[in-house]
C-alpha cells in the first residue's frame, strides 16, 4: 500500500512538475545537412507562436545540459529547429546519422510571439534577415501568410530581403521558403499534400505579393565587395569560367571557387524561380529602408521585422530611429546567429515605436497639423537681473502660451533655467558668488523652488508637470540616453509638460558655459522636435550687439550658421544670473538644425509670438534674397532675411532652418551626445576612404598615423586628418604624404566623432598595419576597423 501512495504521490509531482515549467517528452527526427547543420522535427503537437524559443535536452548528449534554439517551423502539429554546428554539443548534433531518430526533452516554448501585418493602414510588410537569422524570420512569414489567406485582410505586399554569405542556408531553410511560396500563390493545403500533388491543387483566394530576394554576398556588411565565393561543390565550368584555378568539367569538388554573378545564377537554389530575385552586391540597409519610407503615403505605415547580427540591427535602428513617416513597429534581436546554442538574451526581442513626426525642416503650418515645440527659457526671462524676484507676469504669459499651444494640439516641452536666480532670491544674497561650492548649493535651494513655482502656476490650469533633471554624463550614455527619449515621450503621451532642467548642483560644464542652450538643443533632437524656441531678452540675433552700436541690423533667417559666424559679431556676455549669451545660443542652433529642428531666437518677454511663428513655415532656397536697402555683397549672403518676411504680420525674430539631410538619432548622438576622450590621427588615404560621399568606408588601422589621449573599446574619439602625416610603416624612412599638397591646407581637418573598438594603447600597437596584421600584434582581434562606419560620424568638412 505504501508503495502505491509514494507512485502515486511522484506520478502527481512529476506532472505538476511538467505542467509548471512546460517539459515534454518526445523523439526527433535528425536531418544532417552538409556543412554544420542539424535539423530537428519533433512529431509532436506543441503550441508555439512565431519568434519564441524552446529549450532542448539530449539524453543521449548530456542530462544536465539545456539548450534554447528558436522555433524554426510554423506547424502547430509539430516542432522545428534548425542547430548550427558552433559548440560541442551542436557539433555532436551533427555527428548522429542522417534521419535517425533519437529522444529529447523539450522545455517551453518562451518567449512572446510576434504578430506583424496586421493593420489595416500598412503600405508594405518588410523582413530583414542575415545567415540563420532567417530562423526567426520565416515562422513569422508563414504565420502572416496563412492569416491572410485564413482573414482574407489587408493584401499590402509583403518583402523578404535575406543576406546570405553561404549558399549552404539557404538549403536549410529551402523547404520552409518553398511552403511561403506556395501559401502565397494560394496553395493553403501544401503541408498536407505530396510534393507530386502541388499542381493538382486549386490555389484559393487572390496571389499575395510576396517578393524574396536573397543578397549573397562574402561579406553580411563589410566595406569592399568581391567575387562570388562558393565552398559547396563547385558546378562544372570550363577553364575560361574560373577565375580560382582549374576545375575538371562534370568535377564536383568543395575546394573554393571564384565566378561572376552571371555564371553562378543557373546553379543556385531556386534558380529560374521568378518568385525569387538573387542580388549579387551588399544590402545597403540605410538605403534600402530610406527608399521604401519615402515611398510609403502619410497615411500609410510600415511594418519592418529584422533578425541578424548586431551590425544589421544597428543600421536598422538608425535607418527607422529619425523617419518621419516610420509609425509601425521595428522587431529585432540581438542574437548574432538565432539557431546556435546560446544563453537566453540571445532569443529575447524588443519593440521600438517610432512616432510619425508632423513634419520635416519646420515646414508644417498651422492647417491642424501636430508639432513637436521645446521651449528654452533664460534665467533673465525668469528673474530680474537686481532684485532677483521671479518676473510672474512673463511667466504666466508663457505658460498661458504653452496650454494654447496644446489646446491646439502640439506637443510642448520647456527647458528652464533659473534656480541659481531664485536661490539668490530665497536666500537674500545680492549677487553669485565666485566659489562653485557655492554657486552649486545655491541652485540646490533654488531648484526646489523653481518647481515648486511652476506647479502654482500650471496648477490654476488644472495642468500636470513633470521635473526631469539632465546631465552631459546622463546623455553620453546611451541606454541612459534611451532612456531619457522614452519617458519624456511617455509623459508627452500622458498629457503632462515636462519640465528640463541642468542638474546644477552637480553639473560643473552648465555653470561655465551656460549649458542649459546645448541642453535644450539635445532635448529638442531626442525627441524629434520641429521646433526650438530659445527666448531671451533680446528680439532677436543681430550683426552687432544693438546695446552698443545703434547700427547693428537684426539678422533674420539663417541657413549657413558657419557664414553667419564669419559676418555678425556674437561675443556679448550673458545676463548677470545667466552663464552664456548668443554663443550658446548658436552652438545649440547649429546641434538642433543639425538633428532637422527648426531653431528660433525671440524675446522671452513676447511669448505669443510663437502662433505666428509658427504659421509661417519657411523652406530651404539655397540662397536669400536681399532686403531692398542692402548692397549687392551684401545680398549674396545666404544667411540674409528676404523683405517679404519683415511684415507687421511677423514679429521680429531670427530663424535657423533646419538642414535638408538631417543626421539620423544615432549618428547625431555620436557626434553631439558625446564627449571624445582622445583624438585618432589619419592620413590622406584613410581621409579619402571615410569621406567618400558614394561609398563611405570604416576606418583601418592602416590609415591611422598617430593617436592621442587615453581611452578604452567603445568610447567616443575625435578623428582629425593632417595634411602632411604618412603612416611610418616597416622599412620605411620616407615622410610626408606624397599625395598631400601643402599649399594653402589648414593644420588639421577634423573628420568627425565614432566609436573605437580598440583602446588607445592597443590602436599605437596596430597603427599602420592591415587588419590581417592585427591578430599577429595583439594576440587577438576583436575587429576588423579600429571605427566602423556606422558607428563613425561625419562633420561638415573641407575638401583637401
């Protein structure tokens, strides 16, 4: 009887035991593809939804060790996965014999599913895939196929654009391919029917466009193209056709061959299938994703679905992360190759929501449409210069102003300094002092109050506020970056004005430079602003300080901030209280115009102005038309107001327009978000290279000559090109760039900003040596490019 209880008692734990962790038991069917790959199908019903994983035990291997692998097959009646031969225990997978059968224990699946095409508004459906990463694309296909079929939806065209180096997986995944295939030309029943009984079978309903066009290339993202390689066993080809050596006609042989695109395309998978375009060239994600939005209506939205190595979805991110017209949703992972063994975080997935922005360059008028307006206040629009007592009635003209601009529906967010001022005021000193100790308790008192002022106002309003508190450090990072971007979208989305402010206290760079400019411009990119208003105590910019020359003329609009510099004087101080004056003013304008925000200067005191602002959208013209009273020097200048804009209509102001092309969230980080902590020294060769507008490559180390400061893999460094520097290598005694003339070249050019993938002490080890050379310099090699190309960002520079 005891004997019966304890069976019956671990026959109920072992099935709670099952139930709460999703084991089960079961045989696999192992067919072993030529060259690292295993793939295994469970004859066992497990629901699953597309992009899930599942964990996988092989007694027969290991009891201790599980694996997660992402289901591969859409089959609800039966379990796919694809194993890449990379460790021991795929590489064991490899060695059982073909379709054999052994047993397994599963465990799951995890993870959330993932539903795409599904709008009704969708223009197109876009997946992206590198190597195996088409694991976790093809389920998702075939799922939003047969809900087409199933629904009979929405029949926007669906693309598949796979990268491929190895025409190897691409027959790995040649069965499921053929099924979405087939399902897309309305042959619902294929699974279940014989492959001599496809023809026989009435498609059902009307062909869904599904276009497949597979780039196969040697490289997934590399800078150079070369020739087709293929390991597999080589076609037949005359002497004439190899460009490798010799191969026997009718040989079959794996030693590697080299032939054109036009010679490999009749043996390829799927070749003479019109269903399926081969491409013989990288795929230019930027490119590729900047075509389709721009073909994409207003009205309309993309769905775009990614999986690959970290590089693809890095240049997917920054294709979609600053589109305006990007409303769908961006699915990636981070596994660098789904089906090989791994830990968890290579199977999880993420959604990034891009908001449609109203407009591009400041071009939307007051029709209804929705803007997003940061508004920048000065401690002078806050507090007197003398007394220090808060200026209540400029304050509540402008946040009277704020709640009309989002009764109008805009979205509004305010940039505040002040604290310093009122902290004055709360503690009666008569003016700042010198010692910064001070002065960082003194905007400790004033914050407080500063907050606690805004949210009497707003309050008689009935409108919420919310204290956000910045500093470069918090920017330079950037999950904290991300982060910063998120909640102040979240609170713009519930309905609440945030409210920015430099963390004084801490932030010793605000209280030199008057930083709150810079941070207002790095507000209004993070959040994709349209405009950026910076009011002050003056109505706008002038050629002259007007307190000193009464000849000083306002300047009105400005497409050319480095022209401007060179006509118009821009060194007057900043108020008393405040910590900058115009030339934070146009640093910022030139961040923000840079990121594709329009940029105002006004007068704090006037907040209204902004309606007519606003009303008023001004376009690029590639140069200004003169005022009538200018001379014709004069009237070349492209930073000059035409007259039809100095109307009664148009309060007097001064207009940055936002640049035509501008740099997407990413790249505009880089160079603004973060501060370099050294300096790489390039030659003329590597200048050309990283500069090329067709063809814009990673910087090597062979074309690094010299490298200054100290720093580590992955922080942001100035990249500045010298003329004259030739990169010293062994055996050589030659200096100076022969190619450099040094006839009217400045000293230095600086490049840009990016990202190193080698610290300082490694990059003097390997400068100057091809990327092959690294591994025999250092031990190990952790990249090709010392800055990859898209984590390099390039400034505005001057041919040499």
């Amino acid at each position: 009887m005891r004997f019966t209880v304890a069976g019956i008692f671990f026959y109920v734990i072992n099935a709670l035991t099952g139930w709460c962790v999703k084991t089960h038991m079961a045989v696999a069917q192992a067919t072993v593809y030529q060259n690292r790959l295993t793939r295994l199908c469970v004859d066992r019903a497990v629901p699953h939804a597309p992009g899930q994983h599942i964990y996988v035990c092989v007694p027969s291997i290991s009891l201790i060790q599980w694996h997660p692998f992402t289901i591969s097959g859409s089959d609800q009646n039966s379990l796919t996965v694809h194993a890449r031969a990379v460790g021991g225990f795929t590489k064991k997978l490899c060695w059982w014999p073909d379709n054999t059968q052994r047993r397994v224990i599963l465990s799951g699946p995890y993870g959330k599913g993932v539903q795409v095409g599904r709008g009704s508004d969708l223009s197109k459906v876009i997946f992206l895939a590198a190597g195996s990463g088409f694991a976790y694309i093809i389920p998702t296909l075939v799922d939003l196929l047969k809900n087409r079929r199933q629904t009979k939806s929405s029949n926007c065209p669906v693309e598949v654009v796979w990268c491929v180096r190895d025409l190897d997986e691409v027959q790995w995944f040649q069965e499921e391919i053929e099924m979405a295939l087939d399902i897309a030309q309305g042959f619902m029943d294929v699974m279940e029917k014989d492959k001599e009984e496809v023809d026989l079978i009435t498609p059902e309903g009307p062909e869904i466009r599904l276009c497949l066009k597979i780039h196969y290339t040697n490289t997934y993202f590399g800078d150079q193209e070369e020739s087709f390689v293929v390991t597999a066993p080589a076609p037949a080809l005359s002497d004439s056709d190899s460009s490798s050596g010799h191969i026997s006609p009718g040989s079959a042989t794996t030693k590697s061959a080299t032939f054109t695109a036009d010679k490999l395309a009749p043996h390829l998978p799927f070749a003479g299938d019109d269903r399926v375009e081969w491409v013989g060239s990288r795929l230019d994600v930027a490119e590729y994703i900047q075509q389709h939005i721009t073909e994409t209506p207003r009205d309309k939205a993309l769905d775009i679905v990614g999986c690959g190595p970290p590089q693809l979805l890095a240049q997917l991110h920054n294709a979609v992360a600053n589109k305006e017209q990007l409303s769908g949703c961006c699915t990636g992972t981070t596994a660098t190759d789904m089906p090989k063994h791994s830990h968890d975080k290579h199977h999880a997935h993420g959604h990034h929501h891009n908001h449609t922005r109203a407009g591009r360059k400041g071009s939307k008028n007051s029709s209804g449409d929705s803007l997003t307006i940061v508004i920048k206040l000065g401690t002078s629009s806050i507090c007197d210069e003398v007394t220090h007592f808060p200026l209540l009635s400029t304050l509540s003209l402008i946040i009277e102003t704020i709640l009309k601009l989002k009764a109008q529906g805009h979205r509004v967010v305010l940039v505040t300094s002040g604290a310093i001022g009122v902290g004055l005021r709360r503690l009666n000193l008569a003016s700042k002092p010198k010692e910064l100790a001070k002065i960082q308790a003194i905007a400790a008192v004033g914050q407080g109050r500063l907050m606690s002022l805004y949210d009497d106002l707003f309050s008689q309003f009935n409108q919420p506020i919310a204290q956000i508190l910045l500093t470069k450090n918090d920017l330079a990072d950037r999950t904290q970056y991300l982060n910063a971007c998120n909640t102040i979208d979240a609170l713009l989305e519930m309905d609440v004005v945030p409210i920015v402010n430099e963390n004084d206290t801490i932030s010793v760079s605000e209280i030199r430079f008057g930083d709150n400019d810079t941070l207002s411009a790095i507000t209004a990119g993070m959040i994709h602003a349209d405009y950026l208003f910076l009011m002050t105590d003056v109505d706008c910019l002038y050629t002259d300080n007007p307190r000193t020359n009464p000849d000083a003329e306002p300047v009105l609009i400005v497409d050319d901030i480095a022209a401007l510099k060179e006509k118009v004087s821009v060194t007057t101080a900043g108020s008393s209280l405040g910590t900058g004056g115009m030339v934070t003013k146009l640093i910022a304008a030139e961040l923000a115009t840079a990121a594709g925000v329009t940029t105002v200067i006004t007068r704090g005191s006037t907040p209204q102005r902004i309606f007519q602002i606003i009303s008023q959208p001004i376009q690029h013209t590639g140069s200004a038309s003169p005022r009538p009273d200018r001379t014709s020097d004069e009237a070349s200048s492209t930073f000059m107001a035409t007259s039809s804009l100095v109307t009664n209509s148009i309060p007097l102001h001064t207009r940055f327009l936002a640049k035509d092309n501008p740099m997407v969230d990413r790249k505009w980080w880089i160079l603004h978000g973060l501060h370099a902590s050294g300096t790489i020294y390039i030659d003329r060769g590597a200048y050309k290279a990283v500069t090329n507008a067709t063809q814009k490559s990673s910087l090597f180390a062979a074309g690094i000559v010299d490298c200054k400061g100290t720093f580590v893999a992955q922080q942001s460094v100035r990249v500045v090109y010298r003329p004259g520097d030739f990169v010293k290598k062994d055996g050589q005694t030659q200096e100076g760039d022969k190619g450099a003339e040094s006839v009217n070249e400045p000293e230095e050019i600086e490049v840009g900003k990016g990202l190193v993938n080698y610290a300082s002490h490694e990059i003097l080890r390997i400068m100057g040596c091809h990327s092959r050379q690294i591994i025999e310099r250092l031990g190990y090699a952790e990249a090709e490019c010392v800055i990859h190309r898209e984590n390099l960002t390039r400034t505005k520079l001057t041919k040499p």
